[in-house]
C-alpha cells in the first residue's frame, strides 16, 4: 500500500499548495498511527493531568488526512477515554478497563468528524478538522480496502 500522506520534500523541492482543505463534516474510519505521553497544563475548565496526543488518520474516499487528538488522563473526561477505547474495540460498554497505550497505534475504528472554525495569529479565518465523537467497535465482516 503507498503512503497515503505524502513523501519527504527536498531542500530544493518546488511547493504550491496553500494548505489542506479540510474533510467534509460526517462519520469516517480511522486508523490510529501513533501516540505521545504529554502534559495538559491546566486551564479554567480542566486542572493539569497527563494527557495523550494521538495522531490519527482519516480515511476519506479521495484522500486520507492526518489529525492529532487530545485524549485528557483525567476522571472528569474518562467518558471520552471510554469511548475512544470502546471505538478501537479495546472497551465493552459497562465493562472496566485498564489503559494498555502500547495496544493503541495500528487499531482501528470509526469516529464523527467535525470543522472548527479559528483564526490565525494574522486575525485571518481559518478552518480545520476536529474529531467531535469516537463510535463503538462494531463486529462486521472484512471488507477489502478498509481499515
């Protein structure tokens, strides 16, 4: 399978693209590629805990695109932690689980993807993609060419 994220530039390569336009909102397959041990420094809604940076990719019909998620190691967000281990079939709904991060790069799931709009340090609109919500695993039968 190539590498649907591009190739390493040179130093002397020619560039054009102004940047990626982003996925249109809806439910999409992913794939997890890596994760990172990070630190949330706090904020007036979350106080400082561990955190995982999760890079994911976004598997559309015409490209596949890269997103790095937050996942916060706090009790107030063990909700979303469930429900991303439940997307990569790690969870049962209603069953306890113990985080096991070394399992997460290369699973698979499905999720709703979102866009978010922000500005930029020049006060321009941007846009971006966000993962709003992370489904649970289903049990389905292979189907060749997906995750």
């Amino acid at each position: 399978m190539a590498n649907e994220t591009g190739r390493e530039l040179n130093w002397d390569d020619t560039i054009e693209r102004d940047g990626n336009e982003p996925l249109q909102e809806g439910d999409y397959d992913f794939r997890v590629i890596s994760f990172e041990r990070g630190r949330h420094a706090g904020s007036d809604k979350l106080p400082p805990c561990n955190k995982a940076i999760v890079t994911i990719q976004v598997l559309a019909t015409d490209k596949a695109v890269e997103l790095k998620h937050n996942l916060f190691l706090h009790t107030s967000t063990e909700g979303i932690l469930s429900a991303f281990f439940g997307a990569i079939g790690q969870k049962k709904r209603g069953e306890k689980l113990q985080m096991n991060w070394t399992t997460v790069p290369g699973s698979t799931g499905r999720c709703k993807v979102g866009i978010r709009n922000w500005k930029n340090d020049q006060g321009e609109d941007r846009q971006s993609n966000e993962i709003k919500r992370f489904y649970p695993k289903e049990d389905k039968a292979f189907v060749p060419g997906r995750f």
